[in-house]
C-alpha cells in the first residue's frame, strides 16, 4: 500500500464496528496496572524490586550499610525493653562514628526491616545522631507499618521476601542481631549460610546480640558434635551484651575503605574463584 492508498483507507475496526481504543482506553503495557498486576508480570514485579532501590542508592549515594536485625513485637516498655535502648544506642554510636570517617560518600548507614520493636529503634538511634537510615519494609498480610524514623527516600516496601533479604545482603558491611522470633532467625541464617560458604566476596562481622538470649535459644556446640558444621564456623558470630562493645567489636573489624563506587555491592564468588587469603 503507498502512503497515497494509506491515507485515503479507512481506520481499522474492532468487533463492534467502532476504531479500537486509543490513549488512556489502551495505555502502554508499563502503564496498564491490570497487567502490572498480573501473573504474567511478575517478572517485571520483581525486576523493578531490585532496580529501584538501586536507583534510589545511587541518586543518594548510599555506599554500604550495617543491618540491624530483631523483633518486631519486642516493646520499649515490655519485659525485653533493654534491648530496645541498646539497639537504639548502638545504631546512635554508629551513625556518629560514621558521618566523621574521611569519605566522599555517606558510609555504613544503619538499615533495618523498617518495622517496629528492634527495628525502630535502630532507626530511631540513627535519627538521634542526625544521620540518613534506611527501611527495607515488607507487605504483609497482617500489615507491618513502617516506623517513623526512616529517612525520606530510603523507604522501600517490597513484596517479594527474597528481592528484600537481597539488598539486606547487597550492602552489607556488618549484621548485628538483637532477640527475635522467626523473621529474625531467616535472616540471620541467611547471612550465616552466604558467610559460612564464602558466596560473597567479603566477610560480614556478625554480632549476636544478648548472650544469654542465643545460647538458650541455640545450640551451636552441638552442631559441632554432629558434624553439622566445623569448629571454625563458629567463629563467623560472635556474642556481644553492651552497646559499647558490639560499637568496639564493629569498629575493629570493619575495614574503612574509599571505593569510588557508590553502591558498593558484594560480589557472589563462583567455585572458579581463586579462594580468598
């Protein structure tokens, strides 16, 4: 057909015998949020859960981060609310410690699951010091509000549970992990296992908050015994009980370092990989 024939042929019709849709009757598919929603987009869903927070990191030059793990239903004033002070005064250390290190950009930001209990706090002690804290919030069916204390523009809600536990470890620097139920012990385990079999490229310090808490709760030792693990597994965690010496343990065993890269991901190591020294 030549552009004459084109222009003179009538429009094509639908079933009904009216031109189909045009504009916001047929928007784009990344505008249809029928289709967004859809099983057959799930693939963008999750797609868009690991660049927009990358997106985000990168405006805000966020370059790596220290996780606080723990309880959502632990209360400042309920039988546990010790630890509610101490990860607020721990994250308050930190965030000081941090915005005085010599870096062109915003280093070891405390980041949470963006809830309550041990969550808040966190959040809320690194609001105390002035600093920038990030919430990695997660739907669920019972709806886990995020705290107040979270910076603009470093909220996230996710949907999918393993896009959230990835940026958790994407950034990581350190994981401290106050008392908690079974969200907790996931994300613990799922940091130890990636520490454990050396996936990543860099070693996370591990800090089990609340001696007494873990060593009730767990038994390592007899994972020993079974042959579970190796001996040298437990020392990839390591016990702390005061604000002041999870912040010296972290201190001593985070390495401050100047990568131009902003985020400063962690690599996945392959069994080809030269092993580390």
């Amino acid at each position: 057909m030549t552009p004459a024939e084109a222009e003179a042929s009538p429009p094509l019709e639908g079933p009904s015998g009216h031109a189909p849709p045009t504009g916001p009757d047929a928007p784009l598919a990344y505008h249809n949020s029928k289709f967004i929603d859809s099983e057959a987009a799930r693939p963008l869903r999750i797609l868009a859960e690991y660049l927009r927070p990358m997106d985000a990191f990168s405006k805000q030059r966020v370059h790596d981060t220290i996780v606080f793990f723990g309880s959502a239903r632990l209360a400042e004033d309920g039988p546990l609310g010790r630890y509610y002070a101490d990860a607020r005064e721990l994250a308050r250390l930190v965030t000081i410690w941090s915005q005085g290190l010599p870096s062109p950009t915003h280093r070891f930001l405390v980041v949470t699951g963006g809830g309550g209990g041990i969550m808040e706090a966190a959040n809320r002690g690194a609001a105390d010091a002035g600093g920038r804290t990030i919430g990695l919030n997660i739907g669920l069916p019972h709806e886990q509000r995020p705290n107040a204390y979270i910076t603009k523009g470093l909220l996230f809600e996710f949907h999918y549970f393993f896009m959230r536990k990835l940026w958790f470890a994407h950034l990581a620097r350190a994981m401290v992990v106050f008392p908690g139920g079974f969200g907790t012990l996931d994300e613990f385990f799922e940091i130890l296992t990636l520490s454990q079999t050396r996936k990543l490229d860099r070693r996370l310090p591990i800090l089990l908050y609340g001696t007494d808490y873990w060593k009730s709760l767990l038994n390592f030792e007899m994972l020993v015994q079974h042959g579970m693990i190796d001996a040298g597994d437990l020392d990839l965690f390591h016990f702390v009980d005061s604000p002041t010496q999870a912040f010296d343990l972290l201190q001593q065993r985070l390495q401050v370092s100047m990568e131009p890269v902003t985020p400063a991901f962690a690599k996945s190591k392959n069994p080809s990989d030269k092993p580390r020294t």
